[in-house]
RNA sequence: GGGGGUGUAGCUCAGUCCGGUUAGAGCGCCGGCCUGUCACGCCGGAGGCCGCGGGUUCGAGUCCCGUCACUCCCGCCA
C-alpha cells in the first residue's frame, strides 16, 4: 500500500465500501463524542469523514489531534445508514473505519481557523496566506485562475497565436509609471528596470515577423495599491497581430474574452459580440466616465442650454463662464422623502462639489428649488434631453467640462446604487474607443501624451501636422465589463516618420526619441508590418467571475497595500557587501523611522 | 504626499457618544461528561500593556495631543 493514500479524500463512493484504503490530509474538524469520535479529513480534493470509537487503542490517540495537523488514516470504507447520509458531502454516502492513524506533521494552536467562514484582518491573511489558501473561498479562487488562465490559452493558440517569455531584467521606460529598478553589478551606477508592461518586446517580435504573439505577462509597476490594483505586480493577456486593423483586433480579442467569461459565468448573462463600442467622447457625456458601467441604466446628458441666460442664476452664470450643466435622471425618485436629496445633497459637498440641484417631474407639475427659476419651455427642453417621464427627478451637476462630466459620472453611480436599479450577475462588455492623442496639462499648459505614445494617430501624419494636439484622436481602445477597465490597447504607429513627428508635438526633439527608443526606432527603420493588440488584465478577469472586490482575493501570494510581503518579509534590509557588489549607498530619509521587517 | 474608517483575549467583535466596582460575548484553546455526529451537545477553566507614547483628571478602554499599523479613497497608475 502507498505510504501515504490510496485514494484521495473527494474520491470514496458506496462503490468502495468494504475496501482497505489510506488517506492523507489535514485535520478540517473533530466531532468529539467521548466514546466515538468523527475526523473530517481534508484535502484538495473534498473532505471525507473518518470514524473510532473507544474499541480502538488508537482513539486516545485520534481524539487529540490537533486541527490542521497533517494525517494519514488507514482503514475500512463502510457504507452509512441512510439515517446517517450527509447529503452535503460528496463522500456523504460513505465513511473511513479508522485502523492506522499517524501524525505526519502537528499543528500548533492557529492564529485563524481553517474550517468554518469566520472572517479575518487583511494584515493576519497575509501574515498566514498558507493558511488563508487552505480555505474554502482563496482555494476556490486560485483554483479558478488557474482554469481561466488554462482556457485564454487554449483559445489563444485555437486562434493562432504564439506564446512568448520576453525579457524581466530590461530597461527602463521614460513614460508611464514608476519603475521597479535592480541595480547592475558588472556597469556600476546602472540600473535594469523590470518591465511595466511588454510592450516594446512585443512589437520588436511583430517586426521579427512572428504575425501573432501572446504572453501571459507578468507586468510591474512601483506605484500605489487599490481595491483592483495590485501593488507591485500583476499579469496581463498580452496580444499582438501583424497587419490588422482596430476591428481585427476587437474581432480577435472578442471571442476569447466572450468565450471565458461564458465558460466560467455560472450562467450569468455575458454581452454577446460583438461588444458596443462607444468613443470615449460619448462615455464622458453619457456615463460620466472612462469606464462605463453598463449595468447601470441612467444616462447623462447635457442640458447646458437650459440654463443658459435663465433666471436660475447660480448656474447661468458659471455657463456665461464656460461651464457646462450635466442632467443625471433618477428613475421613480419622484415619491423619495425630501431626505433622500438632502442626503445625496450632503453626500455630493462632502465629494468636493459645491451641491447637488435637482427637479422632481411629477405627474403634474414639476418641483424643486431650481424649478422654480426655469420657465415651462426650458423645463420642456430638460424633459426630452433627460428623457425623463412623471415620476422622475432629475439632478443636476454645473461645472467646468471635465468636472461636470467626473461629477455627474459620480451621481451617476451613487443614483444607480441609492435606486437599486444596477443589474447583478451579468457581465456587460464594451469597448471604448478614440482616446484622444494628446492632452493639455491644465497647469503648465503643455501638450502631453494622454496615453501610449506608440499609438497610431487617426489621419496619421497629416493628422499631426494639420489639428490642434488636443483634437487628435489615436487608435487607442479600451476594454470595459461592469465598470472594470479590462484592458488597453491600440493600433501601433510603425512609422519612423510619424513616430518623430507626434514625439516633437509632446516636447521630444528628434535626439530624444533616438536616446530613449533606439532600439524601436531602428526596427522600424527596416521594415515594420502594421501591428497593434491589446492586453487584457487577467487579475481584473478572475475578480470579476470569482465575484470578488478585492484583487487580493485572487492572488495567491499578494503584497499588502504598502507593497510589502508580510509572509515573506520583502523588502528587507540586505547586507552591507551585498550593496557594495551593487554599487549602492543607502541614504536614508531624514526624521523616518526605517520600516522594520 | 493627502483624506476617511478601524485598532479591546489566539481570532471576530460589544463596551468609548455621556470618564467611576473585578473590561464582557461568540469562536478557538485546556479539563470533565457524552457511541451517530457532520457548525455535535452539556459543564467548568485559563487567557487582556484596551496598538504605542504623552497629557487632562481624585480616577482614562472611554476625553485631548502625538505616533504607529491595517484598510478604503484621492493623487499616481503611458
């Protein structure tokens, strides 16, 4: 007999019974009868329950082991009476007569329990991740992961991409986000960074001429955490083609993420393809945001004209400035108590803005202080721009362009929770398109890229040299489900010529670019294909069908939100000769305790 | 870098608003009883720098100041 199973504990089924079997597993839960004993063993495959009674000279034994120890149990497979079925348990039907028992490995006293759905601090699931990970719900998770990661690349390479491993150690990028930067030993006072993304690989593999690359990429980036940022590091579904187009990219990337989120949706509803696509101009307009959440059904508009030269003074006079008013309906509100708006009137100063104004359209008048102010016709104009019916209100939201587009993006999600009207288990897809190319620093007022600077400008050259910067549009998209930015991508700009050109308008002379991106530039100097991709973001996609708020969840070895290992202990102090084999001195910052490991 | 929340037993939390006897509960742990449970049940017990430091007060878990940790958000994330 094997050591240490026969069988695994999700494996024993009525069919076994009378057969001499050996489990291993950690001890999940004890029911301590005094005579008789239950012992619920668990692995990663079920649990099944083991059984002695004080006939055995190895019950003592048996009835003091530990929690979470790791056994192994030799015995009968019998049949349970039907009284005694759990109907709950794969194994239910069946249970092990204990004849052998050793202890492989106890376990002290816990510091979180493994069995039952108790909750714990953040702080004491990382310190104790292994344990963490024992568990129902993080097993579940990882478990899932591995299966969406096993079926985008199965899909993948149905569709004829190739996988890659592109470079850790590389260099450092001028844009984007801080890097992760490991010092050199052999080049003193140089640094490799370790890549935010594989972008420049992957386009170099495109002009090698492999056609169609895929990676499931490990990417980092040193800047701060969120609820679905991971610090530190997170991996992405890197893809690129050779000569495609914007659709061919959507119309590659579609069917995979369509296919995933089917296969491991438990039913939910997907969007079918292809998903809407909506320029970004339109989502700031309609939804308020970069990210719409389709889920929600309320749709801004703009209702600027309204209020233009109207006795409503408050707001005529900010748009006699320039600012835009943003109407935001509130389906059925009309009958909400008189605190529902204070609330959200409160709700909306403590978010920076100077209130929230709104008009109650009932069934024959319409109320509200800002109602008062507007003759019928422009109350008129509000109802078919909003599209509101009796027994809507409408909130309004006066400021700069931006501004008012942010805030009313915000009303817009608080309204859609507030009314309950956000639809759940489904997964709404669309994609966003049209970034703009450049954007204004509002402060300095210089021109800089908005997003990736290797994008293809729509209208290419002639775009650059004839529009203002700021009108330029990219061929640069987003992926969006539920509110979630899945992923960004863009069609590439393989030409030297325009690369120049569109690097000059951000302030980078020809020098410049050849410093920072020789090694592209030069492959596009001898002959580049048309490429573009995208790269959706597999911790986001396992979040989302896991049904989980936290990327955390679905990590199995995530940093704390100060981006330290607590399990591990990263970072730590190293020693002082091993800086010195790096070239390093440490200057610590003045009046801050180092933090300890 | 900034703002909000949290910090009390191994763990999850109550008590803090409005200062006053020996700081409680559930789970876990230890001991006892129990032969059909599956979140087993019953009885008993141990376990506390009330995050840390300072202050106010006759008296601080509770009020004030500072600080640290965790978390959520803003900045940041081409």
């Amino acid at each position: 007999m094997h050591p240490y199973r026969t069988h695994t504990c999700g494996e024993l089924r009525p069919a076994h019974a009378g057969r001499e079997v050996r489990l291993s597993g950690w001890a999940h839960r004890k029911r301590d009868h005094g005579n008789l004993v239950f012992l619920d063993l668990r692995d990663h495959y079920g649990l099944t329950q083991c059984v002695i009674d004080t006939a055995s000279p190895l019950f003592a034994e048996v009835e003091k082991v530990s929690p979470e120890s790791v056994v192994t149990v030799t015995g009968t497979v019998v049949a349970r009476s039907a009284e005694t079925v759990n109907a709950t348990l794969a194994t239910g039907q069946v249970e092990l007569q204990i004849s052998a028992f050793n202890i492989e490995s106890a376990a002290d006293m816990l510091p979180m329990q493994v069995a039952g759905d108790a909750e714990y601090s953040e702080d004491l699931r990382l310190r104790y991740r292994f344990l963490d990970l024992r568990r129902d719900r993080l097993h579940a998770n990882i478990v899932l992961r591995n299966q969406v990661i096993a079926s985008i690349r199965r899909r993948m390479i149905e569709q004829g991409f190739m996988e890659f491993q592109t470079p850790i150690l590389t260099a450092s990028s001028p844009e984007g986000a801080r890097d992760y930067l490991v010092p050199s030993r052999i080049h003193p006072g140089k640094f490799y960074a370790l890549p935010q993304a594989p972008q420049q690989f992957k386009q170099l593999l495109m002009i090698s001429g492999f056609d169609r690359y895929f990676q499931i990429a490990p990417c980092f980036r040193d800047e701060d955490a969120r609820a679905d940022r991971s610090p530190g590091e997170f991996y992405q579904l890197d893809l690129e083609m050779s000569y495609v187009t914007q659709d061919d990219v959507f119309a590659a990337v579609e069917p995979v993420l369509h296919g995933v989120f089917v296969e491991f949706a438990k039913g939910a509803p997907v969007t079918p393809t292809p998903f809407p696509r909506i320029p970004l101009a339109e989502s700031m307009l309609r939804y308020g945001s970069d990210k719409p959440d389709l889920r929600n059904p309320i749709l801004i508009s703009d209702v600027t004209e309204a209020f233009r030269g109207s006795n409503f003074g408050l707001f005529a006079r900010v748009v006699e400035k320039g600012a835009v008013v943003r109407a935001i309906p509130a389906p059925k509100a009309a009958t909400r108590p008189r605190s529902f708006y204070d609330k959200l009137n409160d709700w909306a100063k403590a978010e920076g803005m100077g209130g929230l104004g709104y008009a109650v359209f009932a069934d024959n008048e319409v109320r509200g202080p800002i109602a008062k102010n507007l003759e019928p016709a422009r109350l008129e104009a509000i109802r078919t721009a909003s599209g509101v019916a009796a027994g809507d209100a409408v909130f309004f939201v006066c400021a700069p362009k931006a501004e008012a587009a942010k805030f009313a993006g915000a009303v817009r999600t608080r309204l859609g929770q507030e009314l309950e009207l956000i639809e759940a288990n489904v997964f709404k897809f669309c994609w966003v398109t049209d970034f703009p190319m450049y954007e204004r620093d509002p402060d300095t007022g210089k021109i800089e890229f908005s997003h990736n600077p290797f994008s293809m400008p729509q209208g290419g050259l002639e775009a650059l040299t004839s529009k203002d910067p700021p009108d330029i549009l990219a061929f640069q998209y987003d992926i969006v489900c539920n509110g979630v930015e899945l992923s960004s991508g863009a069609i590439r700009n393989h030409r030297p010529d325009i690369m120049y050109k569109a690097f000059e308008i951000a302030g980078y002379s020809a020098a410049d670019v050849e410093a920072r991106f020789g090694g592209m530039l030069s492959a596009f100097k001898f002959g580049a294909p048309p490429h573009g991709g995208s790269a959706p973001g597999i911790d986001r996609i396992v979040m989302l069908l896991a049904g989980e708020p936290n990327i955390r969840e679905v990590v199995a070895f995530p940093m704390n939100q100060q981006a330290e290992d607590l399990l591990m202990g990263a970072p730590a102090p190293v020693d002082p000769a091993r800086l010195r084999d790096v070239h390093i001195r440490v200057e610590m910052p003045k009046a801050k305790e180092p933090r300890g490991s």
